[in-house]
C-alpha cells in the first residue's frame, strides 16, 4: 500500500527496533487511509482489496468523523503543548510521521477479520514505557448489529491517533507476535499464536489479526512455556563474615539467561533488627539492580510484640505472604519451637504461608562439637554433623507444630529421601504442607564432600546438605513427578573459592550455599522430562505455575492466557548445552553442575514482553525489574484450611457442673498425713553363704500370727487323678 513503509527484516538490539510509520503529507495519509478502507463492503466483516467505491455514508458514519474529529484536535493541541510549535509545524506539513496508538494500524496487509467496536474500545488505553501517556477513549456510535463499515474504521482508526518524533522505537519494542509454537501449560498443550502489546499476552489463538510494528518470532517446532519461577534465592545475602557473591544484578541475569523470568529472595533480618527496616533495606537493593520482576520472603529471626505487629504491616501493607523461620544455626537465626508456634498462629491470623528450615538445630550444634573433636575439619564433617535424621526429625517436627497451628507450611530446599517421605506421609494425612527440592538435589549428590581437591569438595557445602547417597536425587525427582513434592527453587546463595575458604580448617565456617539459578529449568528437563519421569505439562507446573499459586499471583505469571505478564521461554527441547563455569553468567566463579550435558535449552527468554535472551546473548536492563505484590490468603494454601476453621472447631462437653465436696490440703488434719515407711533392713534370718554374701536360694519370707486357714486340717498328701482310661503317678 501505498505511504507504508514495508516489514523489512530486523535484528534484535536493547533498545529495541522502529515501528513502520506513515510518512505521507497530510492530505496523502488521508487519500491512503480512504483508499484502504473503500475495499471493505459495507456489512462484510472481513477485508479485501479491490477498487470498489465507499458506501454512501449514514448518519452514523457522520457522527463517527465528527467525535474523531474532535478528539483529534483535542489530542493536536494537547501534544502539540509538550512539544513545541516548531515540532508540529513539521507533523503538519508531512515531515514527521503518524504512530497509531492502541494497534489501531496494521503494518501488514489485513487478512483475517476486523476487530469489533468492543475489541478496540476495551484496547483504547495504552502505556507507554517512559512516559506513562493514556489516549482518552472516544465514545463510538456502534451500528446496529455491530458490524463496523468503511466510514466507521476510519473514524476508529483516527480516534486514538496519538504524535510521536520517529525516533521513538517504544512501540516496536512493546509489541511481540510468536507464531506456530506449541504453547506448554500445567493443564494442557496445544499450538498456537501469541501477541504481546505492553508486556501483557493480549491475543493467543491461531490466525490472529495484531497490530503491525511487532516483531515476529517463529517458533514452528519449538515450545513456549511461562517464564520460571525460583522460589528460592539468596541475592547479595550477608552470612557467615562474607555476602554471597551473586548480587540481584548477576542473579537475575543469570536466571534470565536459564529461562528463569521472576525470582523470591530472602530478606532476613539480623536478631533484634526490625523486620520492616530489613525490608526496606532489600528492596532499595533490588529496585536498583534486578533484571526481572521479583518478590520476597521475610525472615523471622527473632521474637517479640513488635515483631508480630510488623507482620501484619508487612501482609497489609508491603505485599508480603510469606514468612520463614529456622530451626538451625542456632545463635543466629534459630527459633525454638514454642516460638514457632506462637509465629505460625499470627500467620495463620494474617492469613501468610509459613516456610521452614528443617533442622536440628541443638543437635546439629553437639554433632559439630563432636566432629572437630574426633579431628575432622573438612567438608565432609559438615554432612557428617548433619545427617539425614536430624532433617527428617525437624520436618515432622515442623509439620506438627504448623498442624496445631492450623497454619499451611512450606519446607524450603528438601534434601534427603527421610525429609521428603515425611512431607508425602502428612499430606495423605490430609496436612497442609508443601515441599520444595532444589535443583542441587536433583542434579548433585553428596559424594563430593569427600573429594581430595579442598576447593571442589567446599564448594558444595550448603544447608541441610547434599546427601552422599547417590540414589537420593533421582528418588526426589520420582516424588516431584508423581506429586508428593510441589515446585522447585535453587537456594542460589554463592559464595567465591576464597570466601569458602573462611572455613579451611574448620567446616563449620565455610559459607554454606550453592548456585542454580541458571540452569535449574535445565537440570529439571535433563532429570524429570528427558528420562521420561514427568512430561512437559509437569515440567511447567513445578518450574513455574504450582509457585504462581502457592505463593497467589497466579495467573499474573505461571500461564500463557490472555491477560497474563509476557514472561514466556522458548524452549528448544532437541537441542543440548553443556554447564560449565565458564559459559555460565553468575559472579561465582565455580558451578556445581560443571560438565553436566542438558537435553533441552531456552532459546529465547521473554520478560515483561521484551526480549531478554536470544542467540544466546542477554539484552537485560539493570533495575528493569519490578517487585510483584502477593496477597495473603492464597487459594491453594487456605482454601481447605479455612473450611476446617467452620466444621473442625473444638467443642466441649454439656454436662452438669459438679457440687460435691473439694479436697483443701490446707485443712488436713495433721494426723492424716502418712509417715514415711521405715526404711527396709536385711533380713537377718537368712544364712550367708561361705563368701558371706546372703543366700538367695534361703527364702526370706514367713508367715507370722493367725491366719484364716488354721481351722483346717492340713492333709498329709495330694493324689493327682490321671484322665479316664490313665493312671497316676504324682503324688505331694
């Protein structure tokens, strides 16, 4: 068409790629505008191009022009204020261009349908990305029966014109259109198209009419599944005399590039630090440095009034609804358990998930003690000092409590296959709990503590940690796949070889913390789908959508439906890649997954509807992520819990108060008060032996005084009588 600059092919930068423009003079956009709009045949809902003249115009059509009219000198004058008369002189004489707000132009010949009056009413507001702008909606005089005609779009396609410089390239960049990938979802899969606009998915279905200007992406053969959820992260945590290496600028890269597209940190404050000031101070770190959207755990360190009053600010003001605890490293983070009750039941109140550390804690401590003592200061002393049963005892331990407590509980980062068998044996008790291995407990054993090079063997070491039985991850990922264990994270908290080598002669000082925050997705496909353990389906709703709803901003994130946040991977599932440190983009400078081969990699990443990850380069923006608000009472936390607080209330018996008569010890009389029984004596009577010990074959015991049986006759002999045919031969 004529004044339309065509879809040439463009590469991906940052910054994104210019839309097409109309770059006619005004009365030329016009005649091009007309010329487009005479080939629809009034009536007809699809469109075509031919030389066929426009229908004579109704009075509906009129009103129509005369409110795009308005709206559009309103809009002139308006812009015209912000940019200056010398910038419109040049708009008006032709020399800029026209951008259409709201996909109000194709930037492609029309093939499908035209979209309703409702469609482009309920689209007329748009954002711009720097510069939060709204197009004013113009009411349209809808024609009866619906159907738009020729005169109608042309009052439609001008009613939301808005004036932009052309080196503007926002709009290009907000609009995304994927075609022929098979879409992935937790309930099912299926092909189709997805248009992104904003960074929200607007249209998923196949043979779509979409705005032009979008980049298109082909994903024939490909799948596309909801961006990866981490649960589990420890960005530029202090621990231990040091901070984990990966700050939320690394960390968030690194995931990005996994396919990762929001993380949940741990803000955990010191003892006695207020919880809100630690909050405040996490989230001034990560405002400024993540690259994808975010969100936090608090910790609950300590206990006290003011701590239960900051939960509360934290759920109905911060967007918090979930709170851990520790019942390990004691002396630093370590509650002990009528804390943690008392915590769980101001949860439960809030309506908040309560997460867990599932250790022994003063056990753990003893272990520790003994370990060093016997001369073993190595990384294997730090799994020695921890062994599986002190986890499995403080799981169930914890998932008592929180059952009293009536309050829904997560166990963080499940390491063994005890831990694991006791959260699958409450919940077919009906307890609400939830289980979360990490992508350590997948993909690594604990045979590696043992290993002769120091640096390889401490850079493993994590709490709880891995377990050396080499069977333990694959038995884990048989739970994850069948459902006794819920989602995943990674616990990603990394620490550099001399960081770790605070504890070289003596393990329990060796920063605890592992990475995973890249390759998780990858590690979870290679063990779960690649061998034929779970199926894509699966994949999605323990990397991504099972978070999304426990944790309730589902389906914000965690599904590909309209309406949801554009954070999609494309995923590759024949290609392969393999881990290593020197390819990975974390700060830590070793991985513990270094020379895995992985089946399945993400080709491209989508965060917010931009294009993050592709050909294997990031275009990421520090700071570009945005905390996401989570409200308390999650679904699929409380909804079975909730039910039990109306039909499982304790109810006591009706019964009659008893008036009888009450001890008072204080009114005994002095005589009722029992001595105390002499002390026995040895039996003198008893004859010692030759050692001079007494003879216990003697007896002791005698009968003295009356008794009841003097009056009869003892007999000299008792004759035993054999059965009938027998004969006996006892007698005594």
């Amino acid at each position: 068409m004529a004044g339309r600059k065509g879809n040439a092919d463009r590469s991906y930068t940052p910054l994104g790629t210019a839309a097409p423009t109309w770059s006619s003079p005004q009365t030329g956009r016009r005649r091009n505008v007309d010329n487009f709009f005479n080939s629809i045949e009034q009536g007809d809902k699809s469109l075509r191009l031919s030389d066929s003249c426009p229908p004579q115009k109704t009075k509906a059509q009129i009103d129509v022009e005369a409110a795009a009219t308005e709206a559009r000198e309103s809009q002139r004058l308006k812009y015209k204020g912000k940019a200056g008369s010398s910038f419109f002189t040049s708009v008006e004489g032709g020399g800029n261009s026209l951008q259409m707000t709201s996909g109000r132009v194709c930037g492609q010949q029309p093939t499908g349908a035209v979209e309703t009056s409702s469609q482009v009413e309920e689209s007329q507001v748009t954002t711009d990305q720097t510069n939060e702008e709204t197009t004013t909606p113009v009411e349209i005089p809808k024609k009866e029966g619906g159907e738009i005609g020729g005169g109608e779009m042309r009052g439609l396609l001008y009613s939301g014109v808005s004036v932009e410089d052309t080196s503007s390239d926002q709009t290009a960049q907000n609009r995304l259109l994927i075609k022929g990938g098979k879409i992935v979802n937790a309930d099912r899969m299926f092909v189709a198209d997805i248009y992104i606009e904003d960074g929200i998915i607007r249209q998923v279905g196949e043979n779509l009419i979409t705005p032009g200007g979008a980049k298109q992406i082909d994903a024939k053969g490909k799948l596309i599944m909801p961006g990866g959820i981490d649960t589990h992260t420890h960005f530029e945590m202090p621990f231990m005399g040091t901070r984990s290496i990966d700050d939320f600028y690394h960390g968030t890269k690194a995931a990005l590039a996994g396919g990762t597209t929001m993380i949940i940190d741990h803000c955990l404050p010191q003892k006695g630090q207020s919880l809100l000031e630690a909050y405040e101070d996490w989230s001034a770190r990560a405002s400024e440095r993540a690259c994808c959207d975010y969100s936090f755990h608090v910790g609950i360190t300590w206990w006290s009034d003011e701590v239960k009053k900051e939960i509360e600010v934290l759920c109905k003001e911060k967007g918090i609804n979930s709170f851990k605890m520790f019942m390990a490293y004691k002396g630093v983070f370590m509650l002990d358990d009528d804390e943690i009750y008392q915590a769980m039941c101001i949860l439960k109140e809030q309506g908040a998930l309560a997460l867990m550390h599932a250790e022994n804690g003063n056990l753990i401590n003893e272990c520790c003690k003994k370990m060093l003592a016997l001369g073993i200061t190595g990384p294997e002393g730090h799994e020695l000092s921890r062994p599986e049963e002190v986890e499995e005892e403080a799981t169930t331990r914890a998932i008592v409590i929180a059952n009293q407590a009536q309050c829904p509980l997560y166990i963080v980062h499940v390491m063994s296959k005890s831990a694991a068998n006791a959260i699958s044996k409450a919940r077919r008790e009906g307890k609400v709990v939830f289980g979360e291995p990490i992508a350590a407990s997948l993909g690594v054993d604990g045979s590696h503590y043992w290993d002769k090079d120091w640096k390889h063997a401490a850079a493993y070491v994590m709490g709880p940690p891995l377990r050396p039985d080499v069977t333990t991850p694959g038995y884990l990922m048989d739970l994850l796949a069948n459902g006794d264990l819920h989602l995943t994270g990674t616990d990603n908290c990394t620490f550099n070889p001399d960081q770790k080598a605070l504890g070289r002669d003596d393990f329990t000082k060796i920063p605890n913390g592992v990475n995973g925050v890249e390759d998780r997705m990858s590690i979870i496909w290679e063990k779960g789908v690649y061998t034929g353990k779970m199926d894509p389906c699966r994949f999605v709703a323990v990397t991504s959508t099972n978070a999304a709803k426990i944790f309730n901003f589902y389906p914000k994130k965690g599904v590909i439906q309209v309406g949801s946040d554009a954070d999609l991977v494309i995923w590759d599932p024949n290609a392969t890649r393999t881990i290593s440190k020197d390819t990975h983009h974390h700060a830590v400078t070793m991985n513990i997954f270094e020379g895995m081969v992985c089946h399945g990699v993400p080709l491209i990443t989508i965060s917010n509807g931009r294009i993050v990850w592709e050909d294997e380069q990031l275009h990421v923006t520090q700071g570009a992520g945005r905390f996401v608000s989570r409200p308390v009472h999650a679904p699929e936390a409380y909804a079975k819990i909730l039910i039990r607080d109306k039909v499982r209330v304790p109810v006591g018996v009706d019964r009659e108060a008893y008036d009888g008569p009450v001890w008072n010890s204080a009114n005994a009389p002095a005589n009722s008060v029992s001595k105390a029984a002499p002390k026995q004596t040895q039996n003198q009577d008893r004859t010692a032996t030759r050692h001079g010990h007494r003879d216990l074959h003697a007896s002791g015991f005698s009968l003295s005084g009356n008794q009841v049986d003097d009056n009869v006759k003892s007999k000299v002999g008792h004759k035993v009588l054999a059965p009938p045919g027998g004969q006996s031969s006892i007698t005594f």
